[in-house]
C-alpha cells in the first residue's frame, strides 16, 4: 500500500525484526534523503521521479509506504512499514540502481604495481592468508587469467585504498592512472569474507565502455550452486550495445567487470564469440540479495542519495 503526499517524500515502512523470544515485531522508520538539485531541470518534476522509482523499490518489501513534504528542496522524508531488517531497507534506498561495465585488467597485466602494493600490505601485516595471491613465482602469475588482483578482508579496505591513491605506485601502472579505476566486489552477508580487488580500464573521458538506461526487466531464479542467480535483459538499445561488447571481449580477449553502486557484482569472460540474446547472468546471490538486486534494476536508476535521518521505533 502506497500513499503520495505533495512531490516531497515520506515513506512509512514496518519491519519485522526478531526479538529475544524469536518472534517478529513490526518498527516504524523515519527516513530522510537528500539530493543534489539539477540545474535548468524542474525541481518538482524531479523530486516526484526520485518518488516514482523508491515506491517501485520498495514495493517487495514495504506493508506501507506514505511520502510527504521534505524540509527542503532537494529533500526527500520518509516513513516506512515492513518486515524486513533496516539495514536491508538503507541499501535500497542508496543504491543507485546503475550497472556499468568495464573492460578489467587481467593480474597478468599488473605484476609490478600488485606485488609493490603486496609488500605494502604485508608490512601492514594485513595479507599472506593463502598461496593463490603469491606473487613469488613470476613464471605462474605471467599466465595467470584472474581479474581478481587480490583479496583481503573487508575490514582492512580502507588501509588498501589508502595505498591506492599512492603516487610511488601507479608509476608502476601499464597505462597512465587516470585511466584506470579500482572497485571492491560486492559486500558479502558475512562480514569475515573477503571482498575481491579489481582494476578496470576507463574510456574517454572517464567512462565505462556501456553504460546508461539500457535495462528492460531483471528477474532470479535457484542455481546450481546453491546459490540464487539474477538473470538480466537488456532494451533493444542494450542488446545491441551488449552484442558489440562481447564480440570485442572476445577478440581481444578481456573480461567485462560488472559495476553497480561502485561495486564489482561479476567479471565475465566471453568464450564464444558475440551474445545477442540481450541477456546475461550473475550467480552469486543469496535470496535476500537476489530479491533486491531486482527490486533495484527494475525501479530504474536513482541519483547519489545521502541518509540525513533515520530513526526507529518498535511497534507492540
């Protein structure tokens, strides 16, 4: 159930959250967003888009959503009513719902800048868990067709990215730094995991090779593995762009990084020439995940929000 009030926004949300007996009790949220304004574009007509695609959003998820007046311009209230865990609820409302895609280095290509960077973390004595990521045996790495450059806890990120910006070693970069960017894999549900290191070419101008509203509906399903999988197809416009893609993967032998919300979801690689079904796969998902990685896609895109306020109250 969806109420709207003016063009600001206001969501009533009620979660269920288990309680020390085991059973599920409803919360209210209070939830505020803010947004930069679009200069020479309609503030209302904006702010009822932003609308718009949080009420598809949440459709999944929410008992009861109401909107209201923000406070401000660019500012979006809200109050929500659902079962499920706020924490779930926060990464629908910040995703912005976009996938990107890149052409990803292979390991292969960064073994000056990886084991500088390698050094660095062991001094920090932050890695060394496992064999696979050795860069001793230089004979091994030469051959080596990972994307993944390395791997490390995702409580020790930060320390990575701190290096990241070290001017010392993007001298060792096969291409200058402004071409080339570095995404984490997406957050796993166990925080102890590790999150996997990417490095990705840019196009002109900062870009990635496809991008834009090129996506007509995202659907899951259980896997083989286990797992959930996100099936996504694209527009006519996205088939056409993803065929391209591929057959140019293919020729020149790279993987495609699958960027959402800063996040890398998959690195492909394309084994058989160009794909013009329009349609391709992820497999790593939980349930929860795979409901929401939808929810996201077909909402359609939202821009940067920032969470000024959120509250919660238990409802009896």
């Amino acid at each position: 159930m969806i109420f709207y009030k003016a063009f600001g926004i206001s969501i009533l949300l009620l979660f269920v959250v288990s309680s020390a007996s085991g059973q599920q009790t409803y919360k209210k949220l209070n939830v505020t967003l803010q947004f930069d304004a679009k200069h020479n574009v309609d503030n209302k007509a904006y702010t009822e888009k932003i609308i718009q695609t949080l009420s598809r959003r949440l459709q999944g998820v929410s008992k009861k959503t109401q909107f209201y007046n923000g406070t401000k311009n660019n500012e979006v209230s809200i109050e929500l009513i659902t079962k499920s865990d706020p924490e779930r609820i926060k990464s629908l409302l910040l995703h912005n719902g976009e996938l990107k895609f890149y052409e990803a280095f292979y390991r292969r290509d960064l073994i000056k800048f990886v084991g500088e960077l390698r050094k660095l973390l062991k001094k920090e004595k932050l890695i060394g868990k496992s064999p696979l990521f050795d860069l001793d045996d230089k004979m091994t790495i030469k051959n080596d067709e990972r994307a993944v450059i390395l791997y490390i806890s995702e409580k020790d990120t930060s320390t990575v990215n701190k290096y990241l910006s070290n001017q010392n070693l993007h001298s060792l970069l096969p291409i200058n730094k402004e071409d080339v960017s570095f995404f984490w894999s997406k957050k796993e549900e166990d925080p102890e995991d590790e999150l996997f290191l990417y490095a990705v070419k840019l196009e002109k101008g900062g870009k990635p090779i496809l991008e834009g509203d090129i996506i007509e509906k995202a659907y899951y399903e259980p896997n083989i593995f286990g797992r959930f999988s996100v099936i996504v197809k694209f527009n006519d416009e996205g088939t056409e762009k993803w065929k391209e893609l591929t057959e140019k993967a293919f020729v020149k032998h790279f993987k495609i990084a699958i960027v959402g919300n800063d996040m890398v979801y998959a690195d492909p690689g394309i084994v058989s020439g160009a794909i013009s079904t329009g349609v391709f796969e992820i497999t790593t998902f939980s349930l929860y995940e795979a409901q929401d990685f939808t929810y996201i896609l077909n909402s359609g895109s939202l821009p940067d929000l920032r969470l000024t306020n959120f509250e919660e109250e238990e409802l009896k």
